[in-house]
C-alpha cells in the first residue's frame, strides 16, 4: 500500500466502523429550543408552512388596521 492509496478493501473496512461522534456544541442536549426526536418522528414539513401562511395572514390583518 502507497500513502494516498485507499484500496477497495480499507474503503469497505471504513465503511463498517461506526462513525465517531463529533464534539459539535449545537448538538449538545441542553442548547435552547433543540428537541431531541427519535427516527421516524419529525414534524411535518406541512405544520412549518402552515405556521408561516397563519403567521403571514395575522400580520396582514394587523396591518389592515394601521391608517395609510
């Protein structure tokens, strides 16, 4: 094996380690607002554009209210 060289065999042998956990300080748990969810139990994309239209909506009629 040369250095740079990463034969079939490494990559595959790579791909089964399990990959180390990366000391990233927005994963950690007590950071304002993270919620931790299990696989599978995300929010649906549907709830986020539903917020933003209600959102949206509720601005536009406050805004109605303001003289011109």
């Amino acid at each position: 094996m040369t250095v740079g060289h990463v034969t079939a065999r490494e990559t595959a042998r790579s791909a089964k380690a399990p990959q180390q956990a990366v000391n990233d300080p927005a994963r950690r748990p007590d950071v304002l607002l993270r919620v931790r969810r299990a696989p599978g139990q995300e929010p649906s994309a549907w709830w986020f554009i539903g917020a933003f239209v209600a959102f949206s909506g509720a601005v536009t009629a406050l805004l109605s209210f303001v003289p011109g």
